[in-house]
C-alpha cells in the first residue's frame, strides 16, 4: 500500500499538468488561476473575446491590453482555444459516389 500511494499520486499530478484553460469559454476566476494573470487581465481577456469573438490561435491573447510575450510564454502550456489544430484532425477520405447498375 505504501508504495501504491506514491505511484497514484505521481499518476494524477500528470493528469493535472496535462489539463488547460480554453481561453475562449474559461470565466474570471479559471483565468485568474494563470500565472500572472490577475483580475484586470482576466477581465481584459474575457473583454477582448466578447468585444472580437473567440481566439483563433493562443498567440492572439498578445493582443489583449496588458499581456505581452513574456506573460504568454509564462501561460503558453497551460492554456488553449479549445479547438484543435489543422495538424491533429484527421484527413477524411472523399466519400465515393456509388456505382450505378446499367440495367
């Protein structure tokens, strides 16, 4: 049991990191959790996507008021769009049209 307690933690602790904060639909506080992120940024953040819609990309957030590049290499892993990239969808095949018969 004793060693089962440290192998479970170190399994959630890497479950935990892998999470993020979408940046598109997190509200005040989640976005407050953010390092240096406090509440004039968050709200600045929720302000600039109610203002110009949802970020398309993580590196938009430098265009809010406040957060400059080093703010966001500090947040960059902890935090997404919430969409995935182009190079994680898969490719989808074309359907096939089906072959008619001639009678």
């Amino acid at each position: 049991m004793r060693k089962l307690f440290p192998a479970l933690f170190a399994a959630l602790l890497s479950v935990a990191t892998l999470a993020t904060v979408n940046i598109n639909s997190a509200p005040q506080t989640e976005l407050e959790g953010l390092k240096g992120i406090g509440p004039a940024k968050a709200r600045a953040i929720i302000d600039y996507r109610s203002k110009n819609g949802p970020f398309k990309s993580v590196d938009e957030l430098e265009k809010v008021s406040g957060i400059g590049r080093a703010t966001l290499d500090k947040i960059r892993p902890e935090i997404s769009t919430g969409t995935p990239s182009a190079a994680a969808k898969p490719v989808t095949p074309p359907a096939r049209k089906a072959e008619q018969k001639k009678p």
